[in-house]
C-alpha cells in the first residue's frame, strides 16, 4: 500500500488505476456485519440448530426476525439506495428504509417502514421476486406462486395493476434502459410472457423452451434483446421486436461463437443449431455484466458459465467443484460493476446455498467465501407455539454501491449512510448486511478505547506525532 501511494504521489501511477486498485481490495474484502439488525415486528422463539423443542435458545436478539416464515426475496432501488423491499415466504412484503442509519459504525435496528400483508388484494403465497419500476423508485414489481404479477406504488404501498398469468410465476424481468416497459415473466408454462405495463395487456409470448422458465435478464445495452434459462437446459436470446423473436441459443460446447463456427448461411443469416444446451440441468440464473459484453448463467448440474455475448461463445470459465445449486427457483447473483476492477478483473457474487462466494468472472477461482453467522438449520417457535424447522439457505442477493445501486464511486463507506454494502436474504427469517473491512477508518481510530491501545502502540504513535511536528513547526527559508 505505500509503494502504492507513493508510486500515485511522484506521478508513477494514475489516479485511475489508483481507484481501481483501492476498489478491488475493497470488494474482495467483504464481512459479516451483525451490529445491523431488521426487526418486522414478528415475534417468536429462535430454535438453534440441533437443539431439541423443549429446549428453546434464550437469547433475545435470536427472536428478532425480518420475516418469521423466512424471507424469500429482495430488491434495492438503484438510484439512492436507500428503499430495499423483501418478500417472505408467507406471501408477505416489506419496505426499509436504510438511511435510518445514523453512523455505519454504530449497531441499528431497522424496523419496516410499510408493510403489505397477505389479503385477497395482495399476493396469497410465497413471493418468488421483486423488482423496483426501473426509472423511478415510486413503484415496484412482485410475482408470487399465486399466478400473479403485481405493480405496488411505493408511497403508501398501494397496489396499481395486476395480472394473471395462469401458471406459477418463478421469475419476472424489466429492462434497466428500455421505454417500451414489457415485463418479462417466466413461469410454469414453457412460453415467456410479455406483459405490457402501459397497455395492462399480455401482448406476446415467446415459445421455443421445452419446460418451465426460470431465469429471465434484458440485456443492459439493447434494449429489445432478453435472456432466458428453463429447465429443459437451454438459454435463448430474444430480439422482441421480431416475428420470429429468437435470434440465438447458448451451446455449452461452444467456444468459437456463432459467427466463427460455420453456422453462417450462404444467406448471410445465423442458423441456430436446434440441439444446443447452455447446462445439462435446469437454468435457474441468468445475469448481464453492466456493459453488457458478457451473460452469466448457472444450472443445477452445478455449473456457473460465461458467454461472450456478442458472439455466444462459451468463455470456458472454470468455477470448479464448489458450486451448490439445486433450488427450483430463480437464483439471483451480480457481478461487480465494470469501472471498479481493472478490466477482465471483475468479480462475480453467487450466493451459494448457505454461503456467498466471490468469485473472478473470468477465471473462477474463489476470492472470498461469505459465510453467515447464523446456524446451517434453523427452527423458529412462533408465540402460537407452532414450531418449523427450515435449512439456513440464501434466497436472494442485492448490491448497494455508494451513493445507490452499483453507484460508480463503488464500495466506499462514507458519510452518515450505509453506502457500500451486501444484504442478502435467508430462510431463517434474516437480512444480513456484509459490508467492506477498510484498514485505518478514521472512526475507528478516534472510537478506539486508550485502555485497549498497547503501549508499544501508542509509544510509535507518539513518535510520529512528535517528527511530524517537528517537521512542519520549521520553518524554511532560501538565501
């Protein structure tokens, strides 16, 4: 680090590469933060794994859940960063505010700011995704296993528009960048369904998978073009504006691309090999690097594989034997904003069962493992005196950058806020905030203890105190 510095000061290194540099360690250096807690209000009994029902844990801060039957889903609104919406698994959905938070160094207890309880109105079952309206935080999306896709108005959580869809709905996808507002649905049915937000209509399906669809992403850079990922194995491009929409289809064994492998026609048009299979299991994930040069997808036969997505091809990223995927469900992941590494140095976040690793999108080896501080099972003990038992998994993944959502100034922790952060959903009823360990924060510095200091550390602090006084008391004079 101060080979870094001084190679910044005598003007060795730009500051560019300095950012990037000093952004990387800071993603790589995530940790659990448990002085953040959220709190909805529901109470109970904590069960700790393996302890027997007669036997509940005595601990009142193990009785604080976000959502007592377990939270399964999550979004962040990407401008400020500061609404974050969860759904549970008991249909239920909740808004927090984190800019509650006066000082991301002292313990808070964030309580819900509104709630929606499951009603006739409102969603009947389990909450499968959330999505906030993508050019303004006053609404957001939520499809649920009751077949329905619905649009809340974020102030006063009042429902807008809703819309059957006839099949359980796994997934629901809308373009970061596009004006057409289509809503793209995966659900039981093997046809994606386009609904369109401003006509309140279902106006197109997309059929071609041969099972459910359960992973849907419009890509960040064309706004008519849409990923998706289905159980038969397959991953499809879509360009929504054609007749005949599908323009392409990932082929795990591909590593040339479509353009380079003799798929050209004397036409000039690609013809798309009919057999070809991103995974040999079901599809559940699907993400876009923010630039949109590359698709990620994952599948249950424990594969995470990177697609050049101009081309096709298969990067041949190699994220080894680690990787636990078997959820029926979507599975939600990121990858760090492009700007913050150096180039074909980003990472990518998957939350992997009971963990969260980070990993090099490019290469896949493991940066850091993200491992939760509650138990690998965990019960709760409703006041009813019902009692479940559930495995600790990670449901859902999202991203706050400093200044909001995959922000360019990256994972900086500064000001009065929580900028720079990871919250990530779990069947046991958590929200866990992970945020990045930075070496001399100053609000460390000024909060430690002097009885805790050791006397050879405040011997050497003294020391430099005294040169750097003496230093600048001298004053310099030329002849």
């Amino acid at each position: 680090m101060n080979e870094l510095l001084f190679e910044r000061s005598s003007g060795n290194t730009g500051p560019n590469v300095f950012a990037r540099w000093q952004t990387t360690q800071l993603l790589k250096s995530f940790r659990p933060a448990p002085q953040f807690r959220f709190d909805g209000g529901e109470r109970g009994t904590a069960v700790a794994d393996g302890e027997a029902s007669s036997g509940p844990s005595g601990s009142s801060s193990s009785s604080i859940w976000a959502h007592q039957a377990g939270v399964s889903a999550l979004s962040l609104e990407r401008f400020d960063g500061r609404i974050l919406i969860s759904g549970a698994s008991d249909a239920s959905i909740k808004l927090w505010d984190l800019e509650e938070c006066g000082s991301p160094s002292q313990p808070h207890v964030f309580k819900p700011v509104a709630s929606i309880v499951r009603s006739e109105k409102s969603h009947k079952y389990g909450i499968t995704h959330l999505s906030f309206y993508p050019f303004d935080s006053a609404a957001f999306l939520s499809t649920s296993y009751d077949q329905t896709l619905k649009l809340w108005s974020t102030e006063g959580t009042q429902l807008s528009a809703s819309f059957n869809l006839g099949n359980k709905v796994y997934t629901h996808a809308i373009s970061p960048i596009a004006s057409h507002l289509l809503v793209a649905c995966g659900t039981q049915h093997p046809a994606v369904r386009l609904v369109d937000l401003r006509s309140g209509a279902n106006v197109q399906s997309l059929a071609g998978h041969g099972g459910a669809v359960l992973a849907a992403a419009w890509s960040p850079r064309y706004e008519h073009v849409l990923a998706t990922g289905s159980v038969d194995g397959t991953v499809k491009i879509w360009d929504v504006r054609r007749a005949s929409a599908l323009i392409g289809m990932l082929d795990h064994e591909d590593s040339l691309g479509l353009y380079h492998n003799g798929l050209l026609g004397a036409d000039g048009k690609v013809r798309i090999r009919a057999s070809a299979k991103a995974h040999t299991a079901p599809v559940n994930g699907l993400t876009w690097t923010d630039d949109g040069s590359y698709i990620v997808s994952a599948g249950h036969d424990r594969r995470i594989r990177v697609w050049d997505a101009a081309t096709g091809r298969n990067t041949l990223a190699s994220f080894g034997p680690s990787i636990r995927n078997s959820h029926l469900g979507s599975v939600t992941m990121f990858t760090s904003p492009v700007g913050l590494t150096h180039p074909g140095k980003e990472l990518l976040f998957w939350p992997n069962d009971t963990e969260t690793l980070v990993l090099d999108l490019h290469d896949g080896h493991v940066i850091t493992k993200l491992r939760g501080t509650g138990p690998a099972v965990a019960g709760v003990r409703s006041t009813g005196g019902a009692e479940r038992t559930v495995k600790n998994r990670t449901t859902s993944i999202v991203w706050r950058g400093a200044g909001g959502h995959g922000g360019s100034s990256g994972v900086v922790m500064g000001g009065s806020n929580m900028a720079g952060a990871i919250f990530s959903a779990h069947l046991d009823g958590q929200i866990r905030a992970w945020t990045p360990h930075i070496q001399g924060n100053d609000d460390e510095d000024e909060g430690d203890d002097l009885d805790g200091i050791s006397e050879e550390k405040a011997q050497k602090r003294k020391a430099l105190d005294d040169v750097f006084r003496s230093l600048m008391g001298n004053k310099i004079t030329f002849t």
